[in-house]
C-alpha cells in the first residue's frame, strides 16, 4: 500500500496514526482496512441522515456494519488473547466514556437550562446504557433532544457484558463458540416472535438488545470458527456476501425480513474475512480519507445527531443543507476526537 499513496497522503496518514492511542499488546493491533470499514459504516449513517437515499436502508446497514466489526474484535480480545475481564472493562471505559459523557452531561444541560424538554430527568438512564429500556415505554425518537441514536450505544454495551459472562463461562466450556451462536440466532428467534405476536412486544421493539446484538453476537461466534472454513473460501467471498447483505436492506428484497434475518450472517461473514480480499481491494478500504472517518467515526457518530435533528429532521431548508451539515458533522467529529476523546483516553490508559 506504501507504494501507491503519494507524499502527501502518506504523511497524513502517518500522522494521524500518532494521534490515536496505541493499542496494548493483548487488543488488536490497528489494521487499515478494518478502519475503512468503520469509515463505510459512519459514512452510510451520514449519507442517510443528510441526503436523500433511497432504494436501500444505507444508515440502518451502517450501524449493523458498525456491531459486526465490534462483535469480530470483542471475541479475539476475549476468547483468543483471554484479556482480563478487568482490563477488557478499563479500556472500553477510556474509549467510549469520557466523550460520552460530555455529550450526555451537555444535552442534559441545555434541556434543563432551556426548557427543550424533560429528558434531563433520565439522566442517569442515558449515561448508563439504559435508555432502550427505561423509563418504561421508551421513545428515543420524541424526547426533544438529539438522543436517537443512544439505542445502538446501548445495543454494544449490553452485548460487551454479555460477551464478558460468556468469557467467564469459557473457563469450564470447552466449546465457547456454540453460546455465543445460539445467543445470536435467539435474537433473531425474538425478534420473529415479537413481530407475529405485536400485543405481546414491547415498544420499540427494533432497537432493544435482544433483537438487534444479533449482528455482534453472530460474528463474535463466527470468528472463533472461521479458520476451519478459510482454507475453502475464494478471495471473492467477502464482496460477493457485502453485495448479498446491500441487497437485503433494499425494500425491494425478496422477503422483508431479510434485513434482520439474513443480514447478520452475511455482514458477520464479511467482516471476518475481509483478509482474503485482494490488495487492490484492501487499498481501496485503507485510503487515508476513509482510514480517517473510520479512526474519527466514535465522535462522529456522537456529535453528528445535533446536525442531523436540528437542520434535517425538524430544520428549515436552506440551499446545500446536506452538504454543509454533513461537513460540519465530520468537522465536529474530528475536533471531538482530537480534543477530548483520544487525549482523554491515553490519559485514563496512562494511569489507569
């Protein structure tokens, strides 16, 4: 890859890998086409959210690309490298916590100071991953603030503690990978449930984690397996399973449950293989622009709701409007990372 990427992108690259926190020996090293592929992931969620798409679910896949990457990664961390539950814990705290509290804390803030709503009241719900969830009938999408995307957060820490049991039990369990399989197929048994019995579902039903850590819990599993299937597989498999799982968030599918009982598996295939596709290919993924949004793509997701609630869902529209929200999303995201949540993070690693 060296040899294609010219000065000047070269030393942009470079230098925003010094910025990021290295990892400790026992995660993942960082590896570029994984960043690309968190970059696709938040580039579908912006592109939903600031342009007109349609023919396919782009930000709804966006996120789902975004949990089966994370189930990949959680199930070497913790079923192969065996990191310390205790470890495992601060780092995911140092990653995800610092920024996310000043956004839930700023919310909060300007809802109680302004009258937006009462929101602010469900504070603690918000900070703690609980919101999918309490108060009792949840409404993420009417609460008069920018919150509606708290349901996905919530979807990966649940699933990161259950992941964490699952790692306890591995210590008597020989075969991990069957829980975790089955954990992620019962999700999708749930779901079917819920959609033919809709007196017996609870509300919003779509976003709640017994649903939707189908996605992160079927790759995690998957990857403790893969390696028996590698050897047999084409290096064009993974592209042909991203096309069959773009076709499966189209309404014009087949069968309108495919986005939620098909997509799993392919998406779950295609992230745990994308080492087979070609060079050209991984070179396409880990062009520093989209290396760059994957690496931002934590702030990103955070800071972008704002734009997207106050100038698409309910703003005025103004000549460029997707254009200019969807740059200053990114702008924002960007200044969130390197200000806050990469410095806070090598801080609370340091220290910690």
């Amino acid at each position: 890859m060296e040899r294609t990427l010219g000065a000047e992108q070269k030393l942009a690259i470079h230098s925003a890998a010094k910025s990021v926190v290295t990892p400790t020996q026992a995660e993942l090293v960082r590896i570029d086409y994984l960043d690309g592929w968190r970059g696709i992931a938040i580039l579908f969620v912006l592109l939903e959210h600031f342009f007109d798409v349609t023919g396919i679910h782009v930000g709804r896949m966006g996120v789902d690309i975004f949990f089966v990457l994370s189930g990949m990664l959680m199930s070497n961390i913790l079923f192969v490298k065996k990191v310390p539950l205790r470890t495992f814990y601060k780092r995911r705290i140092s990653r995800i916590f610092p920024v996310f509290l000043l956004f839930v804390t700023s919310l909060s803030l300007c809802s109680l100071i302004f009258e937006l709503s009462h929101e602010h009241n469900n504070y603690l719900y918000n900070l703690l991953f609980l919101r999918s969830y309490y108060p009792e009938h949840p409404s993420l999408w009417n609460t008069g603030l920018p919150i509606g995307h708290f349901w996905s957060l919530n979807v990966e820490e649940h699933s990161y503690v259950v992941l964490s049991v699952v790692a306890v039990l591995a210590l008597w369990v020989r075969r991990v990978y069957l829980i975790v399989l089955t954990l992620g197929v019962s999700c999708i048994v749930t779901h079917f449930i819920y959609v033919k019995n809709p007196g017996f579902a609870p509300a919003n039903f779509e976003f709640r984690t017994e649903v939707v850590a189908s996605f992160l819990l079927i790759s995690a599993g998957y990857f403790l397996v893969k390696n028996r299937f590698e050897r047999f597989l084409p290096a064009w498999s993974p592209l042909v399973s991203f096309v069959l799982a773009i076709a499966c968030y189209s309404p014009y599918s087949p069968h309108w449950s495919f986005e939620w009982s098909v997509a799993p598996f392919l998406l779950a295939f295609t992230v745990n293989h994308l080492n087979l596709l070609p060079n050209f290919v991984k070179s396409v993924l880990s062009i520093p622009a989209l290396r760059l949004l994957g690496i931002w793509s934590f702030s990103i997701y955070l800071w972008q709701q704002p734009f997207y609630y106050y100038g698409i869902k309910f703003g005025e529209a103004f000549p460029l409007a997707g254009v200019t929200l969807f740059s200053l999303a990114i702008l924002t995201g960007a200044l969130s990372f390197y200000l806050i949540e990469n410095p806070a993070r090598k801080f609370l690693n340091e220290r910690w």
